[in-house]
C-alpha cells in the first residue's frame, strides 16, 4: 500500500523515508505573496514544480529526511531601465535539509551549508515554493535590449519656465558682501 501526499500538509519524514515524489502546475494566482510584486501577470500563467524526497545517513548516523525541489516560473514585473514590461524567468533548484526541532534546524543551519529547516507532519510545501520564488526575483529587473530607448531626461518644459525668472541666489549673496565689507571700515 502506497501513502499519498499532499504539498498543503507534507509528512517530511515518512516522504523522505518512501523517497517519494510530487509535482504540480498550479496557477501563479495561488501564489499571493509573489503575485504583490508583480506587475498584471495572466492568469494563465503558471508555476511547475517538482519535489522529491530522500533520507540520508546524518552525523550522527541516523537517517535525515532530505527534500529536492525545483520550480520555475515566467513572471511579469517592470523593467528598470526603459519602464515596459519585462518577462523574468525564476528557477529554483535547491535542497533542503530537515532536523527534528527548531533550536536543532538553527543552530545547524548557521554551521552548514545547506538550508535546514523543521521537519513536520504537516509542513506546508507550497508556502516553501513561494518563498524560493520569492528570494528568486530580481532585485532590478531589466530587458537584456530595451524594446523601447529608454528615457534618460528628467526634464520638464514647465519646470523650467519658473527658475528663469528667480533672480541667481549667489549673485544675492554677492551684494551683501560688498555690503559688510564697506562697515568693517575697510575699502
């Protein structure tokens, strides 16, 4: 009899254990976190991921539950050079290491490589993959060639209308010099 898993309450121990594997292709929507630093993404857009399961030999000898995951996503946001539009491609590849307890996944994360987290009964797979995605996006993103030139000028046709007629603050400063010279008595 084979046990079925779901990615809302993953049992991470007896996944690792069965190495068991899981996918899925849900719409990028579901994803709500990630879908706030969009800009209108489709709402046929989607998230593909895989997740497998694998228990190693730890440091202490005793078995680790391990999970691979993969995602990918094509998510809208805005170029920062020329303001479009701009497809990112996200892509996650990452392994996860699992420790029995909080103050354990801590403590070995700070001294390890890989990422360690809490092992559960019911850890919740989704909310990993919108994390991953979500430390995936860029910081800038920006078109490899800007479809449109982009504009380098700052430059408003009424902004400069008024500094014309302000009279130039140091010319101000000039005469109250001038001013302060000829009280001190010397010319």
């Amino acid at each position: 009899m084979s046990k079925e898993f779901a990615p809302g309450r993953l049992d991470v121990n007896g996944f690792a254990a069965a190495a068991a594997t899981l996918s899925g292709d849900p719409p990028l929507s579901s994803f709500t976190r990630l879908v706030t630093e969009l800009v209108d993404p489709s709402p046929d857009a989607r998230v593909h991921w895989q997740a497998a399961g694998e228990s190693r030999s730890g440091a202490d000898g005793q078995p680790a539950p391990w999970l691979h995951l993969e995602a990918q996503a094509a998510v809208p946001m805005i170029c920062q050079r020329c303001l479009a539009p701009v497809e990112v491609d996200l892509d996650v590849d990452r392994w996860f290491r699992f420790a029995a307890d909080e103050d354990t996944a801590a403590l070995e994360d700070e001294q390890s490589d890989e990422d360690v987290l809490v092992a559960s009964r019911d850890f919740d797979l989704h909310a990993l993959i919108e994390d991953e995605l979500l430390m995936e996006l860029p910081v800038t993103p920006m078109h490899d060639v800007c479809p449109q030139p982009a504009r380098l000028s700052a430059v408003d046709d009424d902004f400069d209308g008024p500094d014309a007629a302000r009279p130039n603050p140091f010319a101000v400063l000039g005469t109250l010099r001038s001013g302060g010279d000829d009280k001190s008595g010397k010319s």
